[in-house]
C-alpha cells in the first residue's frame, strides 16, 4: 500500500513537456514490466547515445530549484535513513548530488553516459560509468537507491538495497515527466511486495518505497 502525504507547500504545476505517447514511455513500461528481454546491448547504446548528445545542455535545461524540490521534500518527509550508504542510479548531471549535499552519509553516483558524467561537478559524490541493468554492486549493499526521471530496473534495485532499505522514486514533471512511472506502478514492477508514501512537491512527486 502506498499512503500518499498532502502536498508540499511549494508545488508548481509542471509545464506540458510529455504525454503518454512519448516514446520514451513505451521504454520506460518495457525496461520495468518485461523483464530482461526489454533491455539489450543495442538499446543500451541508443539510449547512451541519446544522452551523451544531450549533455552538455541538461543541466542549463533540466536542473533547476523547482525540479529539486521533490528530492529535499523526500528526505524531509519520506522516511528514508540518511545516515545510511546511498546510490543514485541515472545521476546524469549531477542533480541529485546536488541535492543530497550535505543531508546524506555517502552516496555513489552512476550512469550509464559518460558524457552526463562528465557534466557532474566533480567532488561531490564518485561517479560510476555503468548500465543499471547490471549493477556493479553487491547484494544488500545500500539503504536507499535514488532514481530521478530513470528507468526502473527493478530487479537490480532490490538486488543492491538492503532488506531494510528504501527506493526514493523521483519525477521531476509529474506525469510529464517523459521517463515517468506512478508509484503503484513503481511497486507493483518491484519483485515481492513493497509499500510506501508519495506527495507531490514543485513541479513533481516523489515515493519512497521498502519492503512490506
Ligand atoms: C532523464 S535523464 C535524468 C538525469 C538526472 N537524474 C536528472 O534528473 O537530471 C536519465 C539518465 O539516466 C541515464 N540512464 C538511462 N538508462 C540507463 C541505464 N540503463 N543505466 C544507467 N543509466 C541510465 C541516462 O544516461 C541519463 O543520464
């Protein structure tokens, strides 16, 4: 069951970016409900390539204050453990590095582009060059994995999070978001049975979700 929190005190209505015929929607459905027969080598260099050359504008174009404000109001509110060992997966940029600064005990940053990486700004968390579909991590490595705007991979996510552990589930533009998922999707997707709560704040919601 997902209990979902009033809003934050600062929601934004998203501005009209993507529906549900954007085809990185079809992607996002496959990458999360149809198993490991959605994700291959070649899709995994188109979507890397796709990115990359995207790079060097996203975070003039896509990282903003307003966008961040999900991620902050999950750690506010979402019960998640910051003292705990982190992992953002498809960190891109840097977003949500910059927005754990200073609230999170450690975090790791991957992606699967390395030009995204390379727009990180250095020094703030390691960043990894990886495709989530094979995490290079071990079983119950970490207590909270950080996705914003990704594609759910959802077995390598329980894989790497501790029994105790929690999905922090971000979309930045709500259901504009063109990578977007709702988190009864989102638990449903996820191996076993997962609960949670999810708000809306600025222009997007976020959910945290744990083993039930
Ligand atoms: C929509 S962008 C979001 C970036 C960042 N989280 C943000 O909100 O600004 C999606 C990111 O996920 C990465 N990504 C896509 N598929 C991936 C995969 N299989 N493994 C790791 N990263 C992936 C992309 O390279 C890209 O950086």
């Amino acid at each position: 069951m997902i209990t979902e929190l009033a809003d934050a005190d600062n929601i934004v209505a998203p501005e009209p970016f993507a529906g549900p015929d954007h085809p990185m929607r079809k992607v996002t459905n496959q990458v999360a409900f149809d198993g490991s027969g959605a994700w291959d080598g070649a899709r995994a260099g188109k979507i890397a390539g796709l990115f990359n050359d995207m790079a060097d504008g996203w975070t003039a174009g896509h990282v903003s204050d307003v966008r961040a404000r999900p991620v902050v109001d999950a750690l506010d509110r979402g019960n998640v453990n910051l003292d705990g060992s982190w992992l953002e997966v498809g960190s891109g940029t840097g977003a949500g590095a910059m927005a754990l600064q200073g609230r999170v005990n450690s975090l790791v940053c991957c992606d699967l582009a390395a030009e995204m990486l390379a727009n990180a700004p250095a020094g703030l968390a390691p960043r990894v060059r990886t495709d989530a579909s094979c995490l290079p991590f071990a079983d119950n490595q970490f207590d909270a994995v950080l996705m914003i705007n990704m594609l759910l991979f959802p077995d390598e996510v329980a894989r790497v999070l501790r029994p105790q552990g929690s999905l922090v589930w971000v979309n930045t533009l709500g259901d504009q978001t063109p990578i977007h998922l709702p988190p009864n999707d989102v638990a449903a997707a996820l191996p076993g049975e997962w609960h949670g709560t999810t708000a809306r704040a600025g222009s997007g919601f976020w959910a945290t979700l744990s083993r039930a």
